[in-house]
C-alpha cells in the first residue's frame, strides 16, 4: 500500500509543481482540466456498464432474475453516460464562460 502510493506520488509531483495556482480563475481551469481528462474514461466505463448489462440480460433470456439484473446495470449505465455528458456540457459552458 505504502509503495504504491509512493509510485503515485512521485508521477503526480512534477503535476503539482507546475500547477503554481495564482488566483480563482486558473485554479477553475486546473480543475476543468482534470475532470475534462477523466470524461472521456467514464464514459469508457458507462458504455461498458450498458453493454455488460445488455449481454446479462441477452444470455440470461430464462432466468427473470439475471435478466432484471441485466436491466439494472443497463439502466445505471445510461444513468451514468448520461451524467458524464451533462459535466462534460457543464464544463464546456464554465471554460467559454470564464476563459473565453
């Protein structure tokens, strides 16, 4: 445990010492930044959640609690695109908004 977060600290040390935060507006950006890196990755994720529960429900056609099960993962998984679509548009407007 400790090493690893010695590894994960030593890759994010040269982020941090170039992230010299001045004021409000770059402090919004870093963060925008960020979370625009990670979007693409959820999105990854949800699209993966949507299909694994489609592929629960398609090969679990006889048994009805596979299949509802199925239906939840499909339905968390567009749940969850559709909150990843909804940031990455929030964020569109905070970056025309404040850095435009």
């Amino acid at each position: 445990m400790s090493r690893s977060l010695a590894v994960l600290a030593a890759f994010l040390a040269p982020i941090f010492a170039y992230a010299a935060i001045s004021d409000l507006r770059s402090l919004i950006g870093k963060f925008t930044d960020i979370l625009q890196a990670l979007i693409p990755i959820m999105i990854g994720l949800g699209l993966l959640a949507f299909f694994w529960g489609i592929a629960n429900f398609i090969l679990n056609a006889d048994n009805e609690e596979k299949r509802r099960e199925g239906r939840q993962v499909m339905l968390w998984g567009v749940i969850a695109l559709t909150v990843m679509v909804l940031i990455a548009g929030i964020l569109t407007v905070i970056e025309n908004t404040f850095f435009r």
